[in-house]
C-alpha cells in the first residue's frame, strides 16, 4: 500500500510551521521595536494583538472557501498570501503601519487550520485523526521554538527588516511545491494506489470529500451544543496559549533579567516541551480509542481536562522565586495546551456534517482567536497598570479552569452532526447533540 497521505501529512505540518515561524517574528523582535518606535506597553500589546483581528473573524469565511472550492486552493492561497505580508512588515514605519500590516497577515493566516482540519477528514481514517491532527498543530510549536533562535540571531547579524523578507520567502517556496502535489482527494492523486484509498475510506465513519454536497448553513451550526463547547473550550486554550507567541519574550527579558540571545533559547523551551506532548498525546489518544478501552467521547473528554489541568501551571510560574522553575512551570503549562490541542483538532472531523469539516473548524478556531485579540491587550493592560506579570498570568489561570468546566459538563457525546432532513425534522441524532 502507498503512503501519499502521510507526505500530504508533512505538507500540512511544514504549513503550519511556516504560518508560526511568521507570526512570531514579530514577537522575537518586539524588544527592538518597542525600543526604535517608542512603543508603550498598551501600544506594543494592540500590535501583537492585532494579526488576531483579522485572523479570528475570517476564520468561517476561510473553512467556507475550503469547503466550497477545495482545500488546494484555501491552503495555497493562505500560505502565499501570508508570506507576502510577512516580507512586507520589514517595511513598517512605526506603530499604524505595524497594526496594518498584521492585520493583512491575519487575512492570509486566517485559512490554515480550517483547510488542514478539512484535509485531515478527506485523506485519513478516523483512528489516524487526532494523530495527524497532533502533527499539524505540533508544527506550530515547532515553528515557535525554531523561530525564537533563528530570528534573533538574524537581527543580531542583520536587522529586523531583513529578517522579516527572508522569513516571509520560505512560504512562497512551499506554494509551489503544494500547488504541484496536493490534490483533493486520494482518488484523485497520481500516487495514491487503490489499496491505500480502500484503507482511508473504509476507515471513516463520515466520508467527506467524496461528493460536492454542503447540508446546512454555517450559522445553522450554532444549533448544537457541542459546537459551543468546541468553542468556548478552545478560547480558554487560545488565551494561555498565546501567552507564548506575544508576550513571553518580554516577559523573560523585562521580568526575569535575560539578554537577547538568552531569552531567545530559553523562550522555545516550552514550544519544545509541547511539540513532543502535542504529538504523544494524539497517538496515545487514538491508541486508546482504537484499542476499546475508553469511548471515543471519554478519550476526548480526559486529554483535554488533563490538558487544561496541566496548563494552571501558567499562574504559578510568576508566584517562584527561581528561574528554573519558573521556565519549567511554564514548559509544563504550554505542554498541557498542546495536549489539549491534540485533541480540539480532532474534534471538527469527529462532529462536523458531511462535508463541512473545514467550516466547523473555522467557526471553532474564530471563536479561539479571540483569545488572541484579547489576551495580548488584556496582559499589556494588567502590565502597565501593575508593573509586573504577577496578576495576568493569574487571571490567565482562572479561565483554564472555566475550560476544564466547559469540557466537562457542556461537551456531550462526540459523534457526527446529521444534517436536518429537507422537511426541516432533524434526526435522532441531530435532536441528541443540539440544544
């Protein structure tokens, strides 16, 4: 049997850790923007957040075109489009243009995840899901903890504007190789035998991809309450999480006393440490669920609590008085998200509708993304009313117990969404998911 889905698998996970190794720069270098633009903390925290804007509210627009047009085109276009902006903020001239052109990133970004997600539905089976789900989004760790070294380094040999145009060119080099490999679906591809498509179609409970159908609208999700689970749950995720992508460098350098170049190794240890969880816990998730010994449902339920549970690590780290603890508070922490993650990706091609994968997961990861727009404004803000991390990190905490909540009381059983019949009477499996 071939194995074309796994080197689709790698394109997926290059895409994603070439979308974080984008949006991180700006935080890598946020010491010397703060210093040649005379930035404020409140400023600097509306520039970090400000990528969100855009990227949270075009996330259902983006599973749309996924879904409606294919995931070649979603991806393609988000990858090239990104790095283009990405090239572009080496250009800024101070503190409007830096917002404007993180909001054009924003755009191009916005697609990732929702195609993926719709990707992972088409070209795996069920019991390969949060596997591969975990291997996507662990690039974004990886992208993290690459970029943090890689980019500081590049500003001590060069400056920021230079390293902005070498790291947006890495997509643009990724778009070809995507746009003359992808297809999408396994029937289609060239090297895709059919004892491999047997494999992946024979292993799904929901086929997606195999017709053009969309059952129902996107806001005819909004009906069922796992949707608003998936949803809530991962905004609490998304708040901490980003926490590494924004603020952490600045937090190391301001709070803990690190030069530039120290900061820049210590700031991906915690990316590290949730790569390798990311992807364990997809593994150990999809083990369990295939071998029988926990439900698909109480597999999901129990690595997103323990997720969660790990990740209130966040509010003790400011509270030690070391440095090394406070760094391994804070690896354990990240890692408790990226447990978690493992499993909110899964979740879209466990419960969407026939075909609807890639929208799920931008109506899920829109709602996340708020924590992106929220939590780098909301830490600035509590910074520069304090002095110190102390409280933000804490109150970051808080809404990981809300998430743990959420998981384990509104989530219900994870199964697919079936569509209402055309007389407008849903199923029985629709009346026992929705609200």
């Amino acid at each position: 049997m071939s194995r074309t889905r796994w080197v689709v698998a790698a394109l997926m996970w290059l895409a994603i850790a070439i979308n974080y190794i984008d949006r991180t720069v700006l935080s890598a270098a946020a010491p010397k923007l703060i210093e040649e633009f005379g930035l404020t903390p409140d400023m600097m925290g509306i520039v970090l957040s400000a990528f969100f804007w855009s990227y949270a509210l075009l996330q259902i627009p983006a599973g749309w075109v996924s879904d409606r047009y294919g995931q070649k085109v979603g991806l393609g276009a988000a990858v090239g489009s990104w790095s283009l902006a990405t090239a572009a903020t080496g250009l800024a001239s101070g503190f409007s243009s830096l917002v404007a052109l993180r909001v054009v990133l924003g755009v191009g970004e916005a697609g990732a995840y929702p195609a993926n997600a719709g990707i992972v539905s088409k070209w795996f089976p069920d019991k390969e899901r949060a596997t591969v789900s975990a291997l996507f989004d662990s690039a974004s760790k990886f992208g993290g903890a690459v970029a943090m070294p890689l980019i500081v380094a590049l500003i001590v040999l060069f400056d920021w504007r230079i390293t902005f145009a070498i790291v947006g060119s890495a997509g643009l080099l990724w778009f070809v190789v995507w746009w003359w490999f992808f297809t999408e679906t396994p029937e289609q591809h060239r090297r895709c035998d059919p004892q491999e498509v047997a494999y992946i179609r024979g292993g799904q409970t929901q086929r997606h991809g195999v017709d053009n159908e969309i059952p129902m609208k996107w806001y005819e999700l909004l009906k069922y309450r796992n949707i608003w689970a998936m949803c809530l749950g991962f905004f609490t995720i998304n708040y901490i999480s980003y926490f590494f992508i924004t603020w952490l460098p600045t937090y190391l350098v301001k709070e803990q006393h690190m030069g530039l170049l120290q900061m820049g190794f210590v700031a991906s240890l915690p990316l590290i440490c949730g790569l390798i969880a990311e992807v364990a816990a997809g593994w150990m998730s999809d083990r369990i669920v295939h071998s029988g010994r926990l439900s698909l449902t109480a597999t999901r339920k129990l690595f997103l609590i323990v997720g969660l549970l790990m990740a209130l690590c966040i509010g003790l780290a400011p509270l030690s008085s070391s440095v090394v603890f406070t760094v391994a508070l804070l690896c354990i922490a990240k890692s408790g998200t990226t447990v978690a993650a493992s499993q909110v990706w899964a979740l879209p091609g466990d419960v969407a509708p026939k075909n609807m994968a890639s929208t799920v997961a931008g109506l899920q990861n829109m709602v996340s993304n708020f924590g992106g727009v929220i939590g780098p404004v909301v830490t600035g803000a509590i910074v520069g009313a304090t002095g110190s991390f102390k409280m933000a990190l804490l109150f970051s905490a808080g809404l990981g117990v809300l998430g743990i909540l959420n998981y384990a009381f509104l989530l219900g059983k994870v199964q697919p969404i079936v569509a209402p019949r055309k007389s407008g009477a849903p199923s029985a499996a629709v009346m026992s998911t929705a609200h």
